[in-house]
C-alpha cells in the first residue's frame, strides 16, 4: 500500500501571475508537509492548486488555512 503524502492547505493573500496562469487572492494551494517551513520566507516556492497544476509563488502571499473544530 501506498502512503499518501499529506500536504498543507494555504491561502494565497494576493493576486499572483504565473507561468502556469493566475492565482487569485483567495484560492488554495497545495504545499508538502516535509517543506513547511518553507511558507513564510520571501524564495519563492512550488506550490500545487487544487486542479493539479504547478505554480512558483514567494512564500510572503501564502497564509496556512485552520481548520475549525466544532
């Protein structure tokens, strides 16, 4: 069996173009666990939107998305 590999829903603070196309404030992406600490710095880092595809986004326009318990 394989292990899924659990990724970390951010929300992207700002209109960010791409070469992959836009992400707009708001949307959520898709970041490894294994590269969390990566999500404040100003590199920019590889991120996954929810249709699959691949955009490159500076760290500073990633907020984490909490989840509520009720």
């Amino acid at each position: 069996m394989v292990r899924r590999e659990e990724n970390i829903k951010l929300r992207v603070t700002k209109d960010y173009p791409g070469v992959n196309g836009m992400l707009y404030k708001n949307d959520i992406v898709l970041l490894p666990k294994m590269y969390e600490s990566y999500a404040n710095r100003d590199e920019k880092i590889k991120v996954q939107d929810l249709t699959g595809r691949l955009h490159f986004i500076e760290g500073t326009f990633l907020e984490r998305v909490i989840k509520w318990k009720h």
